[in-house]
C-alpha cells in the first residue's frame, strides 16, 4: 500500500490540476475486476530531482486488472501509454 501512496503523492506534486476518469464500466468476475481510465493534467511541479515541471498538459488512457481472493485484493497491474505520455511533456522525442 506504501508504493501506490507514493504513487498518487508524485502524481498529484507533479500535476495538482490532475483528474482520473474512469472510461467505462468495469468487468466483474468472481476473481478479478477490470477497467479503463483517463489520467490528465499540466505538469506544473517536479516528478523528481532529473524531471523538472514541463508546464505541459498531459492525458493518457490506461486499465487497471485486479484480482480478488477471498474478498482482498491480491494484485493490481496498470498498463498505459508510457511512451505517448513522456512524448506529450517533452521528454523524449
């Protein structure tokens, strides 16, 4: 649980105005739950020490998969576009 509260703490330094969408309905299953989301904001503050605010606006889709065993979340996997988001603030090329 600490890695997802640093996670959401460096996303919402990086980018106050962020917003998290979901894109739809999520799919249930008696082990799992799954579903897709929209992440955007502007890069006002620092991701790190070697990522400085790009004042950039971002947005990027991506799904969350979580299992589920006896009522607990066991594990959850994001997948987004990484390239297209490092690509949207100027960082690569």
């Amino acid at each position: 649980m600490q890695r997802v509260t640093r996670v959401i703490k460096l996303f919402v330094t990086a980018a106050p105005d962020l917003t998290w969408k979901m894109r739809s309905e999520p799919i249930e299953s008696s082990n799992g739950i799954a579903f897709e989301w929209t992440f955007a904001g502007t890069n006002t503050g620092a991701w790190g020490p070697d990522t400085p605010a790009t004042g950039k606006p971002f947005s990027f889709n991506g799904v969350t998969f979580m299992r589920v065993e006896n009522g607990k979340i066991v594990n959850q996997s994001d997948y987004y576009d990484g390239l297209g988001f490092q690509k949207q603030l100027g960082w690569i090329q």
